[in-house]
C-alpha cells in the first residue's frame, strides 16, 4: 500500500477524464445543493488519490464503461423512495471518496445489493426482534454460566435513556436500536462486560447490511474520509445511510477480484471477499486429493490461529504435499493469506490449480459460488449464498436493462 495514500482500494488506472470531472470540475444542475457541497468536501480526499498516483478498483464486467451522474442515480431508485436526492448523493459520494467509478455496472450492484438487504431502508425493522434478543441474551447468558434470574434482574435497571433495558428490548424494533441497548448495557452494568464484552450479537446493519467487524478493520487500515463527524463509533455509523453505503460499497467493490461474472462478487459480499475464488480452489483441492471438501470459501477454520489443529482444506493440503513440493509450514503460510489477492500468487494456489488444469485436461474454474447455508436467528426459511448471490445478480440485470432502455440502447 502506498502509504502517501491511505484511502487506495486497489489497482486499475484513474486517468479516465470523468474522474477529474466528478472530483473537481463543474457540478451537472442535476445534481443538487446537497451534491455540491459534498462535492466540495470531497475534493480534499480525492486529490490524496491523484497526487500520491493511487488507483481505484476495476469495475465489475459487462457492457462499455458509462459514469453516471447523481441525478441518473437518482431515477435508478424506487420511486416511492423517500429522499432520492439524499441517497444518490450519498451513494455517489461513497464513490468518490474511495476512488471507485460510478459506472453502470458498480452503481447497479451496489442497487442490486441494498434492495435484497434492506429495501432501501437505512435502519430496517426486524419482525419479532425483541423476542429474538431475549432469546440471545438467555443463551448467552447459559453458556456463560450466569443464572437467568440475575440476567433479568441486571436488566430491570433504569437505562441512560430513562426506561429499564428490560422495557427497551420489549419495543425494540430494529437492529440498531439492539445495538445500542448492548452497547449501553456493556458500559453501565458490571454483569454487561462479563456476559457481552465484545460480544454484541448484533453483527450487521445499514442499508447494504455490512459487517460491523468488517468495517472497524476497514477503518484500521484506511482511515474513515467522509466529510461528516463519525456517530459516536465506527459500529453506530454503520447504522446511518451515508455510513451503511459508504462501507457497503467499499465491501462489495474495493478489492480487486477478476471474476468473470459479477455474481461471483455478490456471493462473496455474502460469504466474505475472495470466497468465491476460494470455493474454486477447494474444488481442485478435492479432486487432485480425493477427498470431499466443503467449499465454503473458508481455507481455515473461522478463528484458527498458528498451532492449532488443522481444518479439512489444510488437511487435504497435506496429503499430497509430496506432489506439491510443500511442506507443512509453507502450506500453513500459504492458507493464511487466504482473504488475500496475494493468496492466488502463492506456490500452493498456483501448483494446485495447475496440476488440476493438467488432470482434468481443460483450465478447471477460478471462480465458485461457495456452498453455504445461512444461519440467523432473523431467517424463517432456509437460505444459502447461491439463493443470495443469484436474487442479487437478477436485480443488477435489471438494473442495467433499465439504464440500456433509457438510452436507446
């Protein structure tokens, strides 16, 4: 990473003149007031991008490159969408300041995304939600060992906002409220840090439903540039339209990953970045090896660390280790990049997949959608990562007939 700019995503040239339009040249009537003066908040991060030579990401794959102004984001949004004007803005700003091209393709699957998550809502409601905390906070509370008697008690005490957490989590209706009562439960109760330090079940939120974990990361490494004060933490901003839409989209687009369809993409903002081509590894794993692996995407057991045991893909690994020309520390090295671009340029990813290209007698696919059925106290149906990815990428086809139709095309 080019430490001169911290915002950089990835590698795909920014010399396109629309970019210097977009960031500093004249502002289309179009686009608002709003717009205006985001844009010239924004000019600050964008220059960082142009001065120290960073690059924005590539753009999904399909048809000629078109940017988009805020005023064609505009009537690619529900109609019945409250504040239209608030959202492009929001949305074209998140571009912007991450140095990723409005083209077509990015604002479609950025549209495809936050209408099958939330319906364009920036803080959804969730249908029996406060039954579904109590029955996180008595489960939680088993497995920490603590009676569910003075888990109750502990939350009939008075909250900071006059009620007790007990009266809040009855009402509560969306997710960001949940949050919150954890996050001042945490804080204002010694029993809180014991039972849920850390441990806010609440995992995603906004309108794109983003992971929080991913984007305090994200923050750590590239520092938050949005022309607003953050809401109290990087967890609450999520829960905002400008936040939700600004981490979304740097999920589901700043990272480079040449899939050959953007459905590969919406699977992994689904199962996490570079499952997809993970899955595909797992794939010529299993058949160079003989033994049936789960592709999941995952090379390692979620939260393994160096020493412990291994996990299937790590073992399957090591049973042709010999064929591979790697030893056990080097195949353990390699798997741990795995959330990497990188990983695709490691001994092991490219052995494997070349001698799997030899054996099957034809180049073995780069890219699949992860076999995973999803898993929430919120789902009343069984769901997987294909049933999310393809209803994703039907909406971003339609997304991008209705542009081809309103320019003729």
């Amino acid at each position: 990473m080019n430490p001169a700019c911290p915002g950089r995503f990835g590698s795909s040239p920014i010399s396109h003149p629309s970019f210097f339009r977009r960031s500093f040249g004249a502002i289309d009537a179009r686009r608002g007031p709003r717009a205006m003066a985001a844009r010239t908040s924004l000019a600050a991060a964008a220059l960082c991008v142009v001065l120290a030579g960073c690059a924005t990401k590539e753009e999904l794959p399909g048809t000629p490159r078109q940017d988009l102004s805020t005023g064609q984001i505009v009537q690619l949004l529900p109609s019945a969408l409250q504040d239209r004007a608030g959202w492009a803005a929001d949305i074209d700003a998140a571009f912007v300041t991450q140095g990723i091209a409005a083209s077509s393709e990015n604002v479609c699957a950025v549209l495809a995304i936050t209408e099958q998550e939330s319906g364009f809502r920036a803080d959804p409601s969730v249908p029996g939600l406060g039954q579904i905390a109590w029955r996180e906070i008595d489960n939680r509370a088993e497995r920490a060992g603590v009676p569910k008697l003075a888990v109750r008690a502990a939350l009939q005490l008075t909250s900071p906002d006059g009620r007790t957490y007990s009266e809040r989590i009855d009402a509560v209706k969306t997710e960001r409220e949940l949050s919150e009562i954890y996050e001042d439960f945490i804080a204002g109760v010694p029993l809180g840090t014991r039972l849920f330090a850390r441990l806010n079940p609440v995992r995603t939120g906004g309108p794109m439903q983003v992971g929080i974990s991913f984007a305090e990361a994200h923050v750590s490494a590239h520092p938050y540039p949005y022309p607003y004060p953050v809401n109290g933490s990087i967890r609450r901003e999520v829960f905002t339209r400008r936040g939700g839409m600004y981490f979304g989209i740097a999920h589901l687009l700043g990272y480079e990953a040449p899939y050959p369809e953007p459905l590969y993409r919406f699977a992994d903002f689904n199962a996490g970045q570079y499952a997809s081509r993970n899955a595909a590894f797992q794939s010529a794993l299993s058949r160079l090896s003989g033994i049936p692996l789960a592709l999941d995407g995952d090379l390692l057991p979620p939260g393994s660390h160096a020493g412990d045991a291994a996990g299937e893909t790590e073992r399957a690994a090591l049973a042709i280790s010999r064929r591979l020309d790697l030893g056990q520390a080097s195949i353990r090295k390699d798997l741990e990049r795995g959330d990497e671009q990188s990983f695709e340029r490691t001994r092991l990813y490219e052995r494997v997949i070349a001698q799997a290209d030899q054996v099957e007698g034809r180049r073995v696919a780069r890219a699949v959608v992860p076999a995973i059925t999803l898993k929430s106290p919120k789902f009343t149906r069984k769901l997987t990562t294909e049933w999310f990815a393809r209803r994703v990428d039907e909406r971003y086809r339609r997304c991008l007939s209705r542009i081809s139709s309103q320019s003729g095309g």
